[in-house]
C-alpha cells in the first residue's frame, strides 16, 4: 500500500537528536492535518519520533522498512482530541472488544495508511471522507460499530450514518488511540 505524505524529510545519515530536531522544523511549516514522511537511517529514530510525536500532540502513525531506511509518518496535530463529541450512542473499547465476531460490522474511518498499520480484525475501512458515497457498502440491517483513532471521527461518522437510516450505530470511545484487543496489520 502506498501511503500519501504531504512532505518528505531527509533525514537519512543523522544521529540524534538531529532527526527529531529536523523533524520538528518541518512539521512547523507544514498545515495541521497534514502528513509528514520522515526517510532516516538512525535506529533510535523509531523510539524518538514516536514519543515526540505523543509529547507535541501529533499523531504518529507508523514505520515502514525499506532496506536500511526508516520511513516514519507523522500527521501535524489538528487539536481534534479537543473536539466536541455530540453522537450519543457510545461504547468503550473494551465493550466492542467483547462483541468481535458477533454478526456486527465494524467501520474504521481512519485515512488508508493509519488502518493498513493497525486495525480491528474484520472491519472495513471506510475514511470518513469517502463514508458518503460508499454507504451502500455497509448493511444498515447491522449492529454498526465506528471507530477511528480517538472517537471524534467516528463521531462525526456515526451522525451521518444515522442521518442516513442506519438504526444501530454506535461511536467507538475512545477508538484505536488506547485500543488494546488484537489487530490486523497490511503488508
């Protein structure tokens, strides 16, 4: 799977803290929702821009390998965890965690990249700018649990499936964020 990066960061060759320092210059120039692909060679990266990321309220996403080369990816902080969630049918994690496996569906509105680095076994993966025109992917018939990394997403989801008669939605809280049960991941 190809991951969509609004910018790429060469730090290939840098030791720390370097990375981290390049890195957070980068992020500054870059629009709150943004992608960044950071391409480095140091080992430690992988530890330093998660916890980075965590620490700045940006949204680390994941590592891939190629060869010698770390590519990270790290989504500028858009303050959505600060949102406002309205829909009122919720559950917790540990709640949709018992429900695996029973006739229900779940629908991850996260971007393309975040669901191919961790997702819940079985659903599908519908980003919440594509959930209007492929509705009719999804049974309105079913038990529908929506998840995306922190709830406020899926929220916004949940309304519009609602909104579109499905009759048994519900918003997971607080989604893949602190999501402990088990996971798939694409290759």
């Amino acid at each position: 799977m190809t991951i969509k990066a609004d910018q790429t960061l060469d730090a290939k060759g840098l030791a720390c803290p370097m990375p981290i320092v390049k890195t957070k210059k980068a992020i500054g120039t870059m629009e709150p929702g943004r992608v960044l692909e950071i391409q480095a060679t140091d080992e430690g990266s992988l530890a330093d821009l998660k916890a980075w990321s965590e620490k700045g309220g940006h949204q680390y996403i994941g590592t891939k390998r190629d060869g010698d080369v770390l590519i990270h990816y790290v989504r500028k902080s858009t303050g959505e965890e600060k949102e406002d969630m309205t829909f009122p049918h919720t559950v917790s994690n540990e709640e949709l965690e018992e429900k695996l496996g029973a006739d229900a569906q779940i629908v991850d509105v996260r971007e393309a990249a975040e669901y191919s680095f961790s997702h819940i076994p079985g659903s599908v993966s519908i980003p919440l700018g594509e959930l209007d025109s492929r509705l009719s992917e999804l049974d309105k018939t079913k038990e529908t649990f929506v998840v995306c990394r922190t709830g406020n997403r899926s929220d916004l989801a949940a309304q519009k499936l609602e909104a579109n008669d499905f009759n048994q939605v519900k918003n997971v809280v607080p989604g893949m964020s602190k999501w402990n049960g088990p996971v798939e991941e694409n290759e």
